[in-house]
C-alpha cells in the first residue's frame, strides 16, 4: 500500500455511499466509540456534516478545515481516520498531484442486533469496556416483546390497500455496510523467511490461510514470532500448515498465557434475541436455560462439572467464530446432537447440522428447537417409507414438543429434564 504524507492543503471530498440515520450516531457513540475512541467518531460525524443538504456529498474541502474544526493536529486525523477505515465505516481514495486529493467515501456503522452478532467487535466491545458495562450497553438495544398469545392479526396487505399503479423504478441509495477490516500486524513475508522453503510449502499460505493466521492473531492476541513458532508446529510432512492443528496450538497458548479461553465461549445470548419474561411453561423454562448459560458452561454440564475436552472447546471455537452462531443456538445444537448420536459430539455431524442450520438463519434458541424438530420429523416420515428400522423416541431430546405436551413423563425423560433445569 502507498505511503501518503498527509498535509493540512490536501483537498476531500465526502461522499455518502448509504443512509445515515440518528439512530447510527447513538450506535456510534454507545458501540463504536470504544473502540475507535472519541477522536474517531468526532472525525466521521465532521464528515456526515461535512455533506450537502441531501446529505449525497460535500463540496472540496482542505483538512486544515478538520483541523481547525476538530482543533487537533493532522497526524491525530490521520489516525482517526484509518480507525475508522478499520472497522468498516469510510473507504479512502487518493490523488496526487500539486495539491493531492482525497476521496472519502461514508458507509453505514452495523445495526445493533449485527454488531452483537460480530464475533469480532463484539469481543472487543466487551474486553474494552467490561462486563459491567457491557450489560449496561446491551441493555439499552434491548428488544421489546408483548405477548400475543390472545390477540389476532388483523393488518391489512398492501394491494388490499392501495390501487396498483405504473411508477417509473428509481435506483436509490441503500443502506450499506463494509465488511470488517482487521488491522493485522502479521508479517507474512518474515513468516516465509523464518521457515525454510523445504519445511514451509509457500503455496500453504493462501488466501484463506492468511486470513485464518489474521483472525488467530486477532482473537489470541498473537504477534509474528509467536505465529511463526505456532506455524512451525503445526506443519505437515509436505509443508501444509495443518488448519485444525494451528487453531488447536493458538488455543493452547492463550490459555497458558492468560488461563482462560476467549471470552466469546463464556458469553450468553444477547438481550434482544432472548424471548420475553414470564413464559413458565417446561419449553419455555428450558429455553431459557439455553439463552442464560454460555456454551462452555453449558458443555460443561454435560461433562457432569468436568472441564470439556480440547476437542469439544474446538468445536465449541469453530460454531461461535467460524460460523457465527449465537450462544442460544450453539447450546441447542449440543443438547440436540449428544441425545441424536448417543452422547457423542461428532464434529463431522456437529457441522452439518450447524451449517443447514446457518444458511436457514437461525438466530435464536426456539427457531433453533423448531428446525431441529423438523428436521426429525421429516426423518422419521422417511424411514417409514422405507421400511427402516424405526428411531427410538428415547433418542430425541426432552423438549421435543410431544414430549412436553405429556400430563406425565417416564423417569428418564423426568431426569433430564430436572438435570437440563438445574444447569
């Protein structure tokens, strides 16, 4: 990348490539200011300023304008302004010339239900602030339910309301977001040095490898000699960096280093994908035991208190982080899959089920519960077809719904469903 000395002459132009709202600047101040810091959003909310009145974009403007506004010197917004760049709120274009030029491009900061549902800013939002903190501010996002069991919908459609009419199509702004620019100090270039060619394969470090590495040193807080020295073991006898053996040798350093996994595994599902208060119902008590215990925890309980093994906290790693599913879901899924496959947690089968259940969107327990059930059903419909051997209602979980319908349950479905409560 170029290296630009930023003067106080240089020329910007502002350019709003989405809509902007007032519920981005309370998102900005409450979830991304402490993580870019003040001075960052101070500079982005001077942009959005900065645009005309139909807020498209801004006239020329010199940075001793910021300068003079932001009272702070131009190193300062240099460097607020790649922390934005960073976290996927403006592009940057440049220019040379007598007077160099630049050209800001402004993109949306996420909604609150995606920053929460970000495995990474998520992370950082919470070491940054604490958990105290953190509660606080999840508080604030928290989503509004009413019980409607009672009442019917009576809201009427839009062609019900409204005579169709020809309009001409107008292509409009939409709201858009980047994705997640993780600033990485990992020098690639001295990991192939440190490695001699007939032990390190150069082909190894592809495309996704090098994000894999990035992501790992972002999440365990790794430098390059570090990852240099997780690398080297990890190698396989043609020079291929083994993925799950890197992620495992990353895990296990950080938790000799600070004795603990990354917070993400310890954390609950947020406030706003949790069903309201007051559901007493056994479906609806075991639903919340799936929302308020984290999926170390709840893996733990199924250890009977025992800490898990290193394989499951990877599989654990690999559903969080990987495929970015919620808490809820990560624990459901668990439950699900120890009762389906005789309380052995295969990954192979872990990441099937976790995937089908990733491309349908699930992002809460009960969705989660639902497809799960589904899916079971549709399974026994076809090995009756078949004429296969029957599976053995022992072998579905407790809050199955016929199950909890029951005015009376056998003893092992009252065991576990007392062992599931008291988690």
């Amino acid at each position: 990348m170029k290296l630009v000395t930023l003067l106080p002459a240089d020329q910007y132009v502002v350019v709003n490539k989405t809509i902007l709202t007032e519920i981005d600047k309370k998102n900005l101040i409450h979830l991304y200011e402490p993580i870019i810091g003040f001075a960052a959003v101070s500079l982005y909310l001077t942009f959005w300023s900065d645009l005309d009145s139909l807020e498209i974009m801004s006239r020329d403007f010199t940075h001793h304008h910021l300068m003079s506004i932001l009272r702070c010197r131009i190193d300062a917004i240099k460097q607020a302004r790649e922390a934005l760049e960073g976290v996927g709120l403006m592009k940057t274009y440049f220019k040379e010339g007598d007077i160099n030029s630049y050209v800001y491009e402004l993109y949306s900061p996420l909604s609150a239900s995606e920053f929460f549902n970000n495995p990474i800013l998520n992370i950082v939002l919470y070491n940054n602030v604490g958990e105290e903190e953190y509660n606080h501010i999840k508080k604030m996002y928290r989503k509004v339910s009413v019980d409607l069991k009672d009442y019917v919908e009576i809201t009427k459609p839009m062609n019900e309301t409204f005579e169709p009419t020809s309009m001409p199509i107008v292509e409009a702004r939409s709201r858009e977001a980047l994705p997640l620019n993780i600033e990485s100090d990992i020098d690639f270039d001295f990991i192939i040095s440190s490695i001699p060619k007939g032990i390190l394969n150069e082909k190894a470090l592809n495309k996704k490898m090098r994000e894999l590495i990035v992501n790992l040193s972002f999440i365990y807080d790794l430098d390059t000699l570090k990852m240099v020295e997780l690398i080297r073991a990890s190698l396989n006898e043609k020079g291929g960096i083994e993925k799950d053996t890197l992620r495992k040798n990353a895990r296990k350093y950080y938790q000799f280093k600070s004795g603990n996994l990354p917070t993400l595994v310890y954390r609950t599902q947020p406030e706003y994908l949790k069903t309201p208060i007051g559901d007493t119902s056994k479906k609806g008590r075991i639903i919340g035991v799936f929302e308020n215990t984290s999926p170390y925890d709840f893996l733990k309980s199924k250890y009977h208190g025992a800490n898990p093994t290193s394989r499951d906290l990877k599989l654990l790693e690999i559903l969080l982080i990987d495929l970015e599913l919620n808490p809820a879901v990560v624990n459901v899924l668990i439950d699900y899959v120890l009762k389906k496959n005789n309380n052995k947690l295969s990954s192979s089968y872990v990441e099937t089920v976790a995937g089908q259940w990733k491309r349908a969107g699930v992002k809460t327990a009960r969705e989660a519960m639902d497809l799960a059930e589904k899916e079971h059903k549709k399974m026994m419909k076809t090995t009756t077809k078949s004429g296969s051997k029957p599976v053995r209602e022992a072998s579905v979980p407790v809050w199955f719904d016929k199950q909890l319908e029951k005015d009376e349950v056998s003893e092992e479905e009252a065991k576990e469903l007392e062992e599931l409560l008291k988690i």
